[in-house]
C-alpha cells in the first residue's frame, strides 16, 4: 500500500490499491489540514484520515518522499516528483492520471470455436472460444446474434387447420401452436390447452368444457371453426375476429366494459361467429355481423362504404370499421349513450338499445358474451 503520514505520525492515510505488483503507478498523496489526507493510486482514492489541529503547518524534517526519517524506505523506484503548493481536487487528480497513462486503444480479439461459421443448428445454441490477448482485456464477451433477413426458415412443419401433422415425421412438442407456447405433451400429439386436452386428429377436446357456452358443445374445438378462433385456455373460444374487433373499438377511445359491450352485441348477432358473412336464420333480411338488413339504407351504407375503400362488403374487418363510422355518423347518439356507461351490463344494453335496436332482445346472451370478452382481455 502507499502510505502518507502526517505531522510525525498523527495522520496516516494509505491507499486501497497496492503498488508493490512490478508496474509503474501513479501516486498522489493530498494532505489538506482542514479537510483530510489522502493518498490516491491511478485515480483512485483511499480512505481519508482526519488531520488534527494539534498537527504544525511547518517541520524541521521537511518533506519526504519514499522514506521517513530513518526508516520506511520505499523498495522501488520513484520518477517524476512533483510538489504543488495547494490541494489537488479528486477530479484534477483523474486528469493527471489519464492524461499520463498508457492505454490500451486495441480492441480485444475474439474467436468463436462452436460453432463453426455457417453452421445450421436445431435448438439451443451454446458457444465456445476464447476472448482477449491483453492482461487488461476481458475474458468475457457478450455475442450478438443477428438472424440472415435473406436466410430462410432452418425447418418448417406442415399442419392441417386442426393440428394434424402433414408430414410424416416425429410429433413436435412446439408445433401446430407453438408459437402460442401449447406444447404436444405425447407421442400422438395430444396437445394441452389449459385446463383440457385437444386432440388434432379428432378436432375435439378430450374432457368437457367447464364453461358454459365456451364454444357451439362441450367437446367441439372452438365451433369448428380453427382457421379463425382459437381456444388456448380450453374454456372458451377466442376469435381472432374477437381480438381484432375488440381491439379496434379500444384504439378508438372505448373503455374495456364499452368496448366488451360492442362486441359482445355483434357476437349474439353473427349467432357467435363473428363471421361477416352470417345471415339471418329463417331466411331474414339480416347480414354480418350487426344483422344489416340487405336493401335497407343501412345495408346500402355498408355497400358504399366498403366499395369506398377496395373491398369486398364480406370484408370483417370493413365490416368492423363500418360499425364505428355508423356511430361516428348516423347513430352518433347511440355512441354518446355508450360512452357514459361504465359497466359491461350497461354497456352491453346500451348499444343494444340504441345501435341494434333488436326484435328479439336477448339481453342475458349478449351481457354473458360481453362478459366473456372483458375477461378475456384484461
């Protein structure tokens, strides 16, 4: 350690790093009686001892440095002496040091052993090789893997809109939905969906659901319908078409339990589908999703909005966004009602009243479907 005594031993400062390892340091040893002394190495300051006022400004030894008066002499060498009449500040002290060290402006070297440049590899990837050439380099590194835009998938799997493996190759436990983290727990590819087991050959659950009026029966895997729902929880069906719908009237100010009441309306309307193409049954006038009646004013609006704008008036997604032009435009009353609502069974009732306007009310369904969305989208 390097070591600074003061006024015949009466304050003695030493310095956290040691300077006895065979190389050259920078020492700097501050004594301020109205503050403290301390010794610095390479920038760095030791702990401060306090000065006390006892101690004389002035001394007959004078000042010495890599020896004390006759012992304590330093076994090493010393070069570039410098005095200064006032206390240099920590900051200044960095400075010196910085300015006067040798630094190593060369970048590490690192080699990666494995794997080997090109490689394809199937699962976890693990590297070796080694890092740094310098004794002040690191021998860690931190690898950045940056996937080739241009490279295509290293495997691809094939499945049916229920699951069923294409290919005649191995069950694979993050397959069909993977992505959505439902792995394949057995060899024939039963896949767990929360609280039920789905089976892709038979496009069923094995248990019932324990849900009421969570899909079209207790078995059946969302209605049949996998290209466009799906049912991850295996308690009741989520409907991309749902999320989308939902989605939207969030993005346009709805809170949870108004944008809940929307949906869940259009649900009992579409007869759960949300399928834009969903027409009455008994062979009524009603279309899509809100039951437009075909030839009414409203319908025709829906035909010119769609056209409009390039799409087909079977498009969801038109259909969706006609819905908030209509409460935008010529139901705007039904969405300044919606809009002072805070509940969902209020909600719900609300854009029933006042936007669906039904013969047939059915106001439980739709409050149970609302409350299945606001759930499900917390």
């Amino acid at each position: 350690m390097a070591q600074l005594s003061y006024g015949d031993g009466a304050a003695t400062a030493y310095s956290v790093g040691r300077v006895d390892d065979g190389a050259w340091h920078h020492v700097v040893a501050v004594a301020d009686r109205d503050t403290a002394a301390t010794v610095f190495v390479d920038g760095v300051p030791g702990p401060a001892a306090s000065i006390p006022n006892t101690v004389a400004l002035t001394s007959a030894d004078g000042v010495r440095i890599g020896a004390g008066p006759t012992t304590g002499f330093f076994a090493g060498q010393i070069d570039e002496v410098a005095v200064y009449k006032s206390a240099l500040s920590a900051s200044r002290i960095v400075s010196h040091y910085r300015l006067g060290a040798k630094l190593d402006s060369t970048a590490p070297s690192v080699t990666i052993a494995t794997p080997t440049d090109v490689a394809k590899v199937a699962g976890d990837v693990t590297f070796s090789g080694s890092a740094g050439s310098a004794s002040t380099d690191a021998s860690a590194v931190t690898v950045t893997i940056t996937p080739d835009p241009m490279a295509g998938p290293l495997q691809t799997f094939d499945y049916d809109e229920f699951g069923v493996p294409q290919d005649t190759g191995t069950v694979q436990r993050y397959g069909y939905l993977g992505s959505k983290s439902r792995p394949a727990e057995l060899a024939s590819g039963v896949i767990s969906m929360g609280q039920r087991a789905y089976v892709p050959t038979l496009g069923r659950f094995l248990q019932t659901d324990p849900v009421d009026g969570g899909s079209c029966n207790t078995y059946d895997y969302v209605c049949q319908d996998p290209l466009n729902s799906y049912d991850l929880a295996g308690t009741s069906l989520t409907s991309r078409r749902i999320s989308y719908a939902y989605k939207y009237f969030r993005s346009k100010g709805l809170t949870r339990a108004q944008a809940a009441g929307v949906v869940g309306n259009l649900l009992v309307e579409s007869a759960g589908t949300m399928d834009p193409r969903q027409r009455q049954f008994g062979g009524g006038p009603g279309r899509g999703i809100a039951q437009w009646a075909d030839g009414d004013v409203r319908w025709k609006g829906l035909v010119k909005f769609a056209h409009g704008r390039g799409h087909s008036v079977n498009d969801f997604k038109t259909q969706v966004q006609y819905v908030w032009h209509e409460l935008r435009t010529t139901h705007s009353y039904a969405l300044k009602a919606l809009k002072s609502q805070g509940t969902v069974r209020d909600a719900t009732a609300t854009f029933m009243k006042f936007y669906e306007a039904p013969s047939d009310p059915h106001l439980e369904e739709r409050i149970r479907y609302a409350n299945q969305v606001y759930n499900r989208f917390k």
